[in-house]
C-alpha cells in the first residue's frame, strides 16, 4: 500500500523540459495590473486601444537609468494610449543598497509622492546616502517623521517585496523586465525596436498572439487535441471521402513505386515524427546526464514505475485476445505526454512540481520502451542488407561528435542518409531522430564573464563610435558592409550563441514546430476514426476491451504496484510532497495514449476495420483515464508539496 504522505527525499534536480516552461520559464506576467494598487501612469481616460507595459526596475541598475529616457519618448509619444506601471525589483547581489531605495519611494508614495521621488532617485547617480534622500524628501514637502516611520515600516517592506515575488512567479531574473499587455517582450530595448512592439503591425499581432497561446500551460494537448477533433468530424461527415484522399494520396521523391513513395499518412508518421522522436531523445540525453536520471535511485522509480504501466496492461490485452488480434498487445502501453502534463497544469496549485517532474520522467522511460517496442516488434519487410548503411551513418554521426563539429548541416545530411537507411531496412524511419538526438554535440556551460566582457566591448566601440559622429555632427551610418558594425555583430552574435549547446539549439528550435505541427499534424492523419464500427466481427469486443480497459486499469495498476514494490525493497526514492491520492491520480492520467498509440495501433493492424476498432478503444480508453485521473487529484487533498494560493 502506498504512504500516505511521501515524505522520503528532498525536491528533485533540474525538471525536464516537457515542464520546465510551465515551472520556471513563464512568459505571461502572473498578477494582472491593479490601478489601487499599481504605480501607473497613462492610460486613464482613454477609451480605447490603451497598451499596458509593466516594468519590473532595480533603482541603482545602469540598464534601468539608461533606459529612462526611452520610456520617457514611449510615453511622449502614446500618451494615454500607453499605461505604464513600475514595480519592484531590487536585486541586493548585484545592487547592494537596492531594497532600500525602492523602500524610500515607497515610503514617499505614502504620501502621494511616488513618481516624484522615482524621477528623482533615476536622476542621481549612485550611491545614494541617506542624507541625500531627507533632503530630498524635505524639498518634496514631505512629512518627515512619517516618512522616517513608514520608510522603517513592515507594510512598505512587504510591499517591496510582494513586487519581488510576483516578480520571480513571473520569470523575472534581471532588470530591466518588461511585460506588454502581459507578455513578457524579449525584444531589442531600442526605441523603435519598443515602438513597434507596442503599436502591434500585423506581424507583431500574429506573434505575440502564438507566444500568449504557446504559454498556456496545455498549449500543446490543445493543438493535439483540435488536431484530434478535426479528424473525427472528418471521417464522421460528408468530409470523409475527402479525408480519406489527404490521407491516402501518395507522394514520392524519385520513381512511383519506389522506396521514397508513401502515402501523405506514411510521411506524417516515419518522416515528420522524426522530429518527435529527436526531442524525445534530447530529453532522454539530458535526463540522463543533468536530469532525473543522473541519481541512480531517483531515477530508478520512474524506470521501473514505467516499466509496470507497459507490463500490464499489455497482460490485460493479452488475456482477452489470444488469437490473431493479440498482435495488437503494445496499443495500450504508450503514454502521451503532451496530454498528461497538460492535464496536471490544467490541475494547476493541488499538483506538486516533484509530481510532475516525475511523470515526466516516467514519460520519458515510457518513451524509450515504445521505441524498442516499435523496432523489435513491428518491422516491416525486413532487408538486412541496409544495416551496413545504417552502421555508416551512425559511425559517421559518431565522427562527427568526437570531433567536435558544431555546424549543423553535416548532421542533417548525415541524418537524412541514416533515415533513408532505417526506412529502407524495414525500421521505422522516425527512429532516426532517436539516434540523431545522441550525436548532437554539447558543451559544458560558458564562463559568463569572458561573454561578458566580449558583449560589453563590442557594444563599447559601437557607442564610442556613436558619440564621435554626434560630436562632428556626422550621422552614424548602419550597415552590416562597415568594418566596425561587422565586427560587433559577429562579435555579438558569437557570445549569445555560445549560451547555448549545438543540441540546445537545435532543441529551442524544433520544439514548437513539434508541438504545433508535427504532432498534430500526425494526430490528424492517424485519428480519423469512423464511429461506424463492426463491433460483430471476430474479435472486435475483445480488441475494444483489451484497449480501453489496459489504458484505464492497467497503466495505473503497472504504474502503481511498480513503485510500491521499488519503494518498500528500497530500490528507489519516493518523490517528495506527494500524497497517495495524487499519486494515484496521475498514475490514472498515464492511461492517456494518444500520439504514440495510434502510431503503434496503425502498426499492429494493416485492416481498416480492426484499426478503427483499436483506434476507438484508444480515443476511449484515454478519455476515460483523463476523467477518473483529473477527479481523483481534484477531490483529494492539497498535497504537502503543492503551491499555495500566493504561489509561494
């Protein structure tokens, strides 16, 4: 029996990235903008199209000081079609003295005086001694012994420091910050560069409008979802035919017939789900050498937690189809990731981080299984004679690797050749992306400062340059063909991508194109189920059954003894915070299988109507996991490690 409260391990290392934008790389400001509140200026008494920019500030930041004139010609030029807010962000480590200056213009707001004294503080250099702020707030009109009284006060301290912590919800780590009508703008901090992102040109609404839809936290289980959806009312109506026709048209690169000529519905499922299987097996990469899987017994649970929700409901299927449907074992085994986890943020404060760092975890485990399912069990016409071929491509990604190559186009032609190999084989080419991923190249995390220093020289020229032409009244020139502007740009452009690994890169750069086209793209091809089903043909019930009743019991039954037994022989960590409710929750959400499912289904059953069969106890095996996992969490009681109300 599972502990009620599990209790045994502090919170787990870094989280794996299917969560790591919900928990810590939030984009969308988390407190909306309270003008009994907020500091604001602009905004009141226009009608319309009033833009709302939140600036999270440090009072002794250089970078904050700088910009004060940029956001002054902001305001210039909007008026009060512009609301601007200023919030707190004192960053003691960098600015010592900070968290008191933001006091003092708290203090002062007190009595009416807040965007008097903000001015004033932007306009000094620092430091800032105390003598100079009392006779400040003397030539102000302020009342001095209140002003004494609340600067030393715990309202204006937990005032701050609310900013601070709506700050950090936010994904704020430095200042300046700026939010536009809630998404956080990453932009360049020029003026013409701030303008455009405010007066919103077309391009700028339709990107700001996909960030605000990619930050939902089920961002991604919607698409599939709508995807999913689509699908079905295709093959549910007139549409049918039509569908069918998409799905079915053949297109080839080469001689029809030949090894490159496959239906629209092959290339979604070995072409495009390579760039799936590559994230997967980023992740797989990561977890293994930063992630959960780094500590043996934390990373024992979720292995052998999804080993169970593979062995068992695949014993479920089996003993009801011991016939020639049995070839259908693996359909209620896979997970869908992008699902689950949408559901627990869709769950949002009752579910724990440990939790969901853990079923992402799992997932990955649950991945790697549906892998090795898919090579060893369902290969096609077997042509062994193209494993030479694969061999070369792996040796040559291998070569590649140790020496050190970081430009990206060698691996993509290599991994186009190796693809070409898989497929030719007779091994799902969408495995590819699983080898690809273990050959990208990565380096150890940069020295910030020699990046720095790098960064600040190039830009140090640039304004040296800018300041020379000013004082000839000379006008700068901007052209990539000037020895100078080439040279920072590169200079530049060297030190940002040096942030990130070659495999970092290629990972921030596929994801969304994963997310919001391949899958669903995928889930469109292989979901179009029609709901006219023989359910009197041999051994239809018995498909049904095995499917919906392995996703519903058995996933969460394998899930559940698995981690029972490691736990109790000491094999594994428990995750920390959890309770047995929620636990058993997710483990229900794990019967959620869409993507993979539908991709093994579509591999076990070459007949229609035996793959509509398998397809329906997918669709409602998962629909029913989703339920009774989604209600046991949000019935059950807060866990120990789930965030409060506040978020803290």
């Amino acid at each position: 029996m599972l502990p009620d409260q599990w209790q045994s391990r502090g919170p787990v290392g870094r989280p794996s990235v299917l969560v790591e934008k919900e928990m810590t790389a939030r984009i969308r400001l988390t407190r909306a903008v309270d003008p009994g509140r907020d500091h604001m200026r602009g905004g009141i008494g226009a009608r319309r199209g009033v833009v709302s920019m939140v600036v999270y500030g440090d009072y002794l930041c250089p970078y904050c000081r700088r910009l004060k004139s940029i956001l002054a010609r902001l305001r210039d030029v909007f008026g009060d079609r512009l609301s601007y807010t200023f919030r707190h962000f004192p960053n003691e480590v960098a600015h010592p003295g900070s968290t008191h200056v933001s006091r003092v213009a708290e203090a002062a707001a007190r009595q009416g005086q807040f965007w008097a004294m903000h001015d004033w503080i932007y306009d000094q250099e620092p430091p800032l001694s105390d003598a100079l702020i009392e006779a400040q707030a003397r030539e102000m009109g302020l009342d001095m012994d209140r002003f004494a009284a609340d600067l030393a006060s715990d309202e204006v301290a937990a005032r701050v420091q609310q900013d601070l912590d709506d700050a950090r919800r936010s994904g704020v780590t430095g200042t300046p910050s700026f939010f536009i009508d809630g998404i956080r703008y990453d932009g360049a901090w020029d003026f013409h560069s701030m303008l455009e992102a405010i007066e919103l040109p077309v391009a700028s609404r339709v990107e700001r409008s996909a960030r605000a839809f990619a930050n939902l936290p089920a961002s991604g289980g919607l698409a599939l979802l709508m995807a999913a959806i689509l699908a079905l009312v295709a093959m549910n109506s007139s549409l049918a035919p039509a569908y069918q026709a998409f799905i079915g048209a053949t297109f080839g690169i080469g001689p029809a017939g030949g090894l490159l000529s496959m239906t629209v519905k092959t290339w979604f499922s070995e072409g495009l789900l390579s760039i799936f299987f590559l994230l997967v097996g980023l992740e797989i990469r990561r977890e293994l050498s930063t992630g959960e899987l780094t500590d043996l017994r934390a990373a024992v649970l979720p292995v052998i937690a999804a080993t169970g929700g593979v062995i068992a409901p695949a014993l479920i299927y089996l003993a009801l189809n011991q016939g020639p449907t049995r070839v259908g074992w693996s359909i209620p085994t896979a997970t869908d990731v992008a699902f689950t986890l949408g559901i627990l943020a869709l769950l949002g404060p009752r579910v724990p981080a440990t939790l969901r760092v853990f079923i992402a975890t799992l997932a990955v485990a649950d991945d790697v299984l549906s892998v090795l399912t898919l090579a060893i069990f369902y290969p096609k016409s077997f042509a062994p004679e193209w494993l030479v071929f694969v061999a070369g491509a792996v040796l040559i990604l291998l070569s590649l690797n140790r020496a050190r190559v970081y430009r990206a186009w060698p691996y993509i032609v290599t991994a186009f050749g190796l693809w070409f190999s898989l497929h030719a084989a007779g091994i799902h080419g969408a495995l590819a992306g699983i080898v690809l991923a273990g050959f990208l190249p990565t380096r150890p995390a940069p020295a910030v400062g020699p990046l720095l220093a790098q960064a600040a020289t190039a830009l140090a020229a640039l304004e040296q340059a800018e300041r020379a032409a000013a004082s000839t009244g000379a006008s700068l020139a901007i052209s990539g063909k000037e020895p100078l502007w080439d040279w920072a740009s590169r200079n530049l452009s060297a030190a940002s991508d040096r942030l990130l690994s070659p495999a970092d890169r290629v990972e921030h750069a596929v994801s969304p194109w994963s997310s919001y086209l391949v899958l669903p793209l995928f889930a469109f091809s292989a979901t179009g189920v029609s709901f006219n089903l023989d359910l009197a043909a041999p051994g239809a019930w018995q498909i049904l059954l095995g499917v919906v009743l392995g996703l519903m019991f058995g996933k969460p039954l394998g899930i559940l003894a698995a981690s029972v037994l490691a736990i109790r022989s000491r094999l594994a960590l428990a995750p920390f915070g959890v309770s047995r409710c929620s636990f058993i929750g997710a483990a229900c959400l794990c019967g959620i299988g869409d993507t993979v499912a539908m991709l093994l289904a579509d591999q076990a059953f070459s007949d229609e109507g035996t793959l509509a069969i398998a397809k329906t106890g997918v669709l409602l095996g998962s629909c029913l996991a989703a339920l009774l996992g989604a209600a046991i969490i949000a019935t059950g009681p807060r866990d120990a490690g789930a965030v409060t109300k506040t978020g803290d």
